[in-house]
C-alpha cells in the first residue's frame, strides 16, 4: 500500500512530549497539496485545523475515514505496529509535514471535518467503508484508560481495529485517513520510560551548593590484618597459593634441555686434542716436495 504521507504527527513515539499535547496525522492514498507554510513539532488546533481544511479542499479522495481517539498520548503510538508503520513509512515520492505533537485538540473537530467534507466535498455520511461515490465514515474509539499492560492493550486492540477498517477498502478506491486524538486527562500522565511511575518520580530536583567541592584521595595506610576475623584464611601457605603452575613447569623443562644440549656441546669442544705443531709452517726437504 504506497500512501502519500502527509503527517501532521510524531514520529518519535519516545521523544519528551509536551504535556496536554496529542498525536494528529493524515495519510492518503491520493496526492494532496503541500503547505506552504511548513509545522514545527507543536502546534495549536486551531492552525492544524485550519491547515488540515486546506489539505482536503481539492476533494481528490473518494473516502475519507475520520478516527476519533479520545486519551491518547504521543508515547502510545509505540504500543500500535500498523499506525507507527504508516507514520514511519517513507516510500518512493511520499513527502509530507510533520507536526509530532497538538495541542487543545477537544473532540469536537471530528463532526467539525465531517460538516467540512460534507459541504465542500459533496461526501455523503456513511457506516461503512465499502460503497461507491465520495462518502465520510467517523470511527470513535473509547478512550485509553489505565497504565502498563491493560493501556498497552487497549492501544493494540485499536490499532488492530483500525487495519482491519481499512483492508476493507474497496480495491482502486482513494482514501484519506485522518486520525484525531485528545490528550490525556493531566490526572493520569503517561510516562515514556515506564507506565507505573508517578510524576513525581519523573521531576528533576537539582541541588547546587555555594562552596566548592573538595574530593581528596584517601588511602588506607594500614597494614591488613593477617589471620585475623571470622573470613580470614587459615590455611597452610603451599595451599593458598600455587608455586608450580603449569607455565612455569615448562619453562623449567625446556630449560633443563637447552642446558643438557649446551652442557654436550662444550664438552664436545673441549674434548678437542690437537697438537700445536699442527699449526707450523713445514721448512724440511718434505715440504720443498710439495711445493715442486
């Protein structure tokens, strides 16, 4: 499924979102303008919006799917494989803008895109995804309670609705998805790292102090304590430690050999008997011989 990816949500599901801020995306299988008047990462509803109306004006989809997700933070998006797909999704030619988190978004701005879509479009309100013509189909999704496991739950088995919606789609039907959300109550903040802390936990306190801070080195000068104490060893001294290893061994061994073998060579040499008139010049008749 190649989506034109025109996202006005985040991206990173464990960046520090801002709080009371919410997730809004939009995708579509159809091209939409490009702003010109490119989101940050936060934004007021009113502007995503406003923006959102100038997206869909050309009407260039046949079915526009407006999902409502009330309690619903930037960090859940974690906890749904198939939104977190489209959202990251960056195929060949999808471009878009990005805005990762909004902020005032109340719930009301659903039936307000319906009315939008309704009167500019000419989309007829549906049940159902599968049908012909320019239709707008509203899915309201209860809201995300509770913390850990039973959130991670509820995300999943939405995210799962929500496929599912949309493997209904009519084959070579053009949709646009527009996904609302509202923030979390500030009574049960959700947090990145784990579900079941409190806020509290979560503040930095940082503590300075006027005077500098010294850090010396401090040794213990003090012999250890030999045999003394309940965990001491008390065993013999050729017990605690190993005076022969094998290493050693064998440096002995080959050591004893390379001295037998020294030990044969010298006496070999000095075994040598040669006399020294071996080394004279012969002056007799014998040598005037040779010489001829």
């Amino acid at each position: 499924m190649k989506a034109t990816l025109l996202a006005l949500a985040a991206l990173a599901a464990t960046a520090q979102a801002f709080k009371d801020t919410s997730p809004f995306l939009i995708v579509s299988s159809s091209p939409l303008p490009k702003l010109e008047s490119s989101t940050g990462g936060l934004g007021l509803s009113a502007e995503i919006l406003s923006s959102t109306k100038s997206l869909l004006q050309p009407c260039t989809s046949d079915l526009y799917l407006i999902v409502s997700q009330p309690s619903m933070s930037i960090h859940d998006i974690a906890g749904s494989p198939f939104l977190k797909s489209m959202v990251t999704a960056r195929q060949a030619g999808n471009s878009g803008v990005v805005m990762r988190e909004a902020l005032g978004f109340n719930g009301a701005e659903s039936m307000d895109l319906v009315r939008f879509l309704g009167s500019k479009c000419g989309a007829r309100f549906a049940q159902t995804v599968e049908g012909s013509g320019k239709r707008v189909v509203l899915r309201e999704f209860a809201a995300l309670e509770g913390r850990g496991e039973v959130r991670e739950g509820l995300v999943g088995d939405h995210d799962a609705a929500l496929q599912k919606e949309l493997s209904q789609i009519p084959q070579g039907t053009s949709y646009t998805l527009i996904y609302l959300t509202t923030a979390p109550p500030s009574s049960h903040p959700v947090s990145p790292s784990t579900s079941t802390s409190t806020p509290e936990e979560n503040i930095y306190q940082p503590s300075f102090e006027n005077d500098a801070v010294h850090m010396d080195l401090k040794r213990n000068l003090a012999p250890p304590a030999r045999g003394k104490g309940p965990f001491s060893d008390q065993r013999p001294l050729f017990e605690q430690y190993q005076f022969l290893s094998p290493g050693l061994f064998m440096g002995l061994l080959v050591g004893l050999i390379l001295f037998a073998i020294l030990s044969v060579g010298i006496s070999a040499i000095s075994g040598l008997k040669v006399s020294y008139a071996a080394f004279e010049k012969e002056m007799g008749p014998a040598a005037q011989k040779k010489v001829q």
